[in-house]
C-alpha cells in the first residue's frame, strides 16, 4: 500500500529563515514523487518532481531512500511562499498519485 | 492554452438526488483524473481515465463512477447523494504517465449537499 505522512500540518517561519516541510513515504516499490503547492483561492499546482531534479522559486527536495523521505526546502523563505504544500507519491508507471495531509506554511514579515 | 477547465464552480444539491460535473482537460491531455478533497480526509482518489477507459479506481462506493468521451472530455456522476458527500472535487489531466509529466488540475466544483 501507499502512504504519505506529512508529520506537520502547520508550520511558521519568519522571513528570509530556512524552511523545511517534511514528507515521510511508505512503498514497497520505486516511487515518483512530487510536491505540490495551493496558494490562496488558487489551484492546486505542481512545484516540482524529484525525477527532474530541478530547482523551482528556490525551493528544492531530495529523495532519501534509505529514510523514505522527500523534504522539501528553501534556505531564505519568503512571504509569498506562504500556502498550503502537498507531498504526493504514485508507482512507476503509475495513474494515481496518492497526497498527504498537506502542511500549511506561514511565512510571518 | 488553455487549462483544465471543471463546470459548474458551485453546486447546491439535496441529500438523495443525483449530480454530474464536468471536466474538459488540457488540449492533447488524454488522462483524466478525479480526486475528492475535504478538511477531514484530504485529497483522496477517485478514478482515472485514459483514452474512453477507466485504469484505475479509488476506494469509493459504487455510488461515484466516471466516464470519459472521444475528446477526453469527462464527467463525474454521484447518485443518492449522502451528507458527507459534500467536498470539492478535482479534476486533473496529464499527458501521459504521471510519474513523468504530474498533473494539472483544475479549480474544482464545489459540491454541498443540504
């Protein structure tokens, strides 16, 4: 079975500090995973993919499979980042993706 | 071009009636995917089309179910309408295999059942 666990549902921080939004997976097999962002009265929409490795409004995750983690970070937070962030899993190949409870991130002036 | 787009926005029903919600996904998308997402239990899946045919199913009675058109137009029908059915609901597209390409998703219809 899939899992996601996201151990915090709110978290603050003040401007400019590192942020980090822990993402816990359970699955027997190679995951995808992703993380997902919903600003305020908008979509919900796709931030990155750990497949791309990429870097996206500084924000970045590695995935850790020994600890089964992909935490997401971003050394200097800014106001704007503040939303709600979903980890989410799916199998190889796969046409579901499965999300965790999300974290709610403050980022305070 | 344009996104995901789901219809209606809102919708007020009654416990026992029936209801469809449409989603019309990106130009060339061929996946279609639902998901139900409540203050209590999250973003939960509920079906996934892929070119006219359901691939998979989430854990939902058999009171959900989904079709897809030749356009990759689908719709969401849920008949006998409960309490706790009320939830937003999301539609999301891919272009192929999630794990390479993610979802788009639309803004949702929100659905009340009084």
């Amino acid at each position: 079975a899939q899992r996601v666990t996201q151990p915090e549902k709110l978290l603050s921080v003040f401007k400019g500090a590192p942020v980090e939004l822990k993402c816990n997976y359970s699955y027997s097999g190679s995951p995808e995973l992703f993380w997902y962002v919903q600003y305020s009265r908008q979509r919900l929409q796709l931030l990155l993919r750990h497949i791309s490795r990429e870097s996206i409004k500084g924000f970045t995750a590695d995935l850790n499979k020994g600890e089964t983690s992909f935490h997401l970070k971003k050394p200097f937070a800014q106001e704007e980042d503040s939303a709600m962030y979903y980890c989410a899993l799916t199998a190889t190949s796969g046409s579901r993706l499965t999300f965790g409870e999300g974290t709610q991130l403050t980022v305070n002036p | 071009k344009a996104g995901v787009t789901q219809t209606p926005r809102y919708l007020i029903k009654t416990r026992g009636q029936q209801v469809t919600l449409s989603c019309s996904p990106i130009s060339g998308h061929r996946s279609v995917s639902w998901y139900q997402q409540t203050p209590g239990q999250g973003l939960q899946f509920l079906f996934e089309y892929f070119s006219e045919t359901q691939r998979n199913k989430g854990n939902f009675p058999g009171r959900f179910s989904g079709r897809q058109f030749s356009n990759s137009r689908s719709e969401m029908n849920v008949s006998t309408l409960e309490l706790g059915d009320s939830a937003l609901y999301l539609c999301a597209s891919s272009l192929g295999v999630i794990g390479d390409y993610g979802y788009t998703f639309g803004s949702g219809t929100r659905l009340t059942v009084v």
